[in-house]
C-alpha cells in the first residue's frame, strides 16, 4: 500500500523544487517531510530523491510517481468530497476551507462574511491568506488553497488549470482618484491619452494589476511616470491626498474616499475587471466548498447589486 502522506510530500518537493519549500507549503517541518518520503522510499524500495549539493532532484522513479502522485490525490480528494456530500446533514458543513483572495476582495467580500460564518457556520474553519490573483490560482492548483476569489481585467489572461473549474461573481470597475484640487478633478470623464504626463502610483510590477495599468496605455506613445510602488491601495490614496500622485483604484472594498480625494471614471478603455471563484474539480462536491462559494455569491449581490461596486465620491 502506498503511503498517501509520503506521496503529497513528494509531489510538495518536486513543485518547491526544496524539501523545506515542501515544508512550508504544507505546513510541516523539514524533517517530518524528509521522514515521510524516506518512509515511502522503504515501501517502494527504490530511491526517490538525490541530493545534489545542498538541494535534492527527482530521481527517475521519483519523478514517475509525482506523475502519477498528482493524479492520485486528485482522486482521493474527489472520492473524499463525494462521500461528505453523500453524508447526511442537518446544518451548515464543517470542516477547513483554505481561502485565497486578493486584498481588496478581503476588505469587500471575504471580511464581511467570514464575521456572519462565525454565527452561521460555527463548525466551518475559513482560513484566509491574502494572494494576487496569479498566484492564488497557482496555490489552487498545487492544492494548497481549496477556494479562491480572483479577478481578471480585460485583456488580461488568468489561466485557470485544466483540472480547475471557475464562476463568476460580476464586474468591478476602477477609478482615476486624484486630489480635490487637480485639474482632472471636475471632469466627467477621462481617457489614457489625459494622464500621459501625471505621476502615478501603482502596484507592483509582478502584479495583475499592474500588467492593466501597462495594457491600458498601450496604444499611447508612452507609458506615464510611475513615481510609488506599493502593494496596498490604502497606500495610493495617501498619497493621492498629498498630492504626490494620481492612481487607478478598484471600487471594491473601497469604501468612501477622505476629504480631499475625488474619483473620476476613465474610459478608452473602461478599467473594468471580473471578480470570479476558482477551485479545484476534485472538490466540486464538497460540501464546505460549495457552501462557501453559496455565499459569497450572496454576499457579492448583497453588497455589490447586480451593476457591481458603486462608485463612492
């Protein structure tokens, strides 16, 4: 009998490419991993890891097995979640969800919710980590995350993994947000080619947001001067009331802008996103999954209407 354990710690070395990357993905430690793939070295008979320098390659049965490993863990979490959906209940569903979401999902969607689970779903454990959307479907299809909410802009690719499935939520829209007293300020709208010469604040360069900002001046003779590089929009906005910088800001899980600080709708392109769940396929039918994502669909209607994010001044 294969040991299921030792074969997620193989297949956990071979994506970190380190057994303590393994380790820290699956919340173990070095040595628990390195035990666990020792022990199914013993039941297969035959080496499964080399060391080379200080690192560790696949050995050719090593690597057989993370092919086919994969594929058996997806099984196993499919049959897993059949038989829970077949369980009878008379309540919410228990168990752990792992929950990756993009920050300004947290704020708008995620945080609000997990508040009502507390009462509603006592037996239901969300635990949250705070992922760009990229990387949060990686995580989903490493099984290191069960739920995510992601969001893709227009012209912009999410890959989803062919072993994924996904839904989406609507749309959000971004502003232009600028000080109270800019020249921008009073107008109705504005297009790429307005904002050439402003310096602006945005996300980081590996983020999904960023590649927008990037997309969305591409048919202008040149990008505009990036001054601030900050992950957190809160970031953007003090900035903006200071008048260091203009930026793009989402109007999910904005709340209402300080005093001093306007928003104004850009077209030429609208900056508009879609916020959607992905999971994966093997856990379709379990029922702490398809409960979470129940609501956050409510959630999305409750707080967003059928148009999205509203537009706050």
């Amino acid at each position: 009998m294969i040991d299921l354990g030792g074969v997620e710690a193989l297949v956990a070395v071979a994506r970190a490419g380190t057994v303590h990357g393994a380790a820290a993905d699956l919340g173990y430690t070095a040595s628990a991993v390195s035990q666990q793939v020792k022990r199914l070295e013993r039941q297969l008979g035959t080496p499964l890891l080399e060391r080379v320098g200080r690192g560790v390659v696949l050995t050719a049965a090593g690597r057989l097995l993370v092919e086919d490993g994969e594929d058996l863990l997806r099984r196993v979490e499919r049959t897993s979640s059949r038989v829970r959906a077949a369980e009878p209940r008379g309540g919410a569903p228990t168990g752990q969800v792992r929950l990756a979401a993009f920050s300004t999902a947290v704020r708008g969607l995620v945080a609000p919710l997990v508040g009502t689970l507390r009462h509603d779903a006592p037996g239901l454990d969300v635990v949250v980590d705070e992922y760009d959307p990229w990387e949060a479907v990686a995580r989903i299809g490493a099984g290191q995350a069960d739920l995510a909410v992601v969001h893709a802009w227009a012209g912009i690719t999410l890959q989803v993994p062919l072993h994924a499935a996904h839904e989406d939520l609507g749309h959000d829209t971004a502003d232009l947000i600028v000080p109270s007293g800019h020249r921008l300020a009073g107008q109705e709208r504005v297009a790429p080619g307005d904002l050439l010469d402003e310096t602006w604040a945005s996300t980081l360069p590996d983020s999904i947001c960023y590649a927008w900002f990037v997309h969305m001046f591409g048919t202008q003779p040149r990008q505009p001067r990036i001054a601030y590089w900050a992950p957190e929009f809160a970031s953007h906005v003090a900035l903006v009331r200071a008048g260091a910088a203009v930026s793009l800001l989402p109007r999910l899980g904005r709340g209402a802008l300080p005093d001093g600080v306007v928003a104004v709708p850009v077209v030429d392109p609208v900056p508009v996103r879609t916020v959607g769940l992905v999971w994966r396929s093997s856990m379709g039918e379990s029922p702490a999954v398809t409960y979470l994502r129940a609501r956050l669909r409510a959630t999305w209607r409750t707080r967003t209407g059928p148009q999205g994010p509203a537009a706050d001044g």
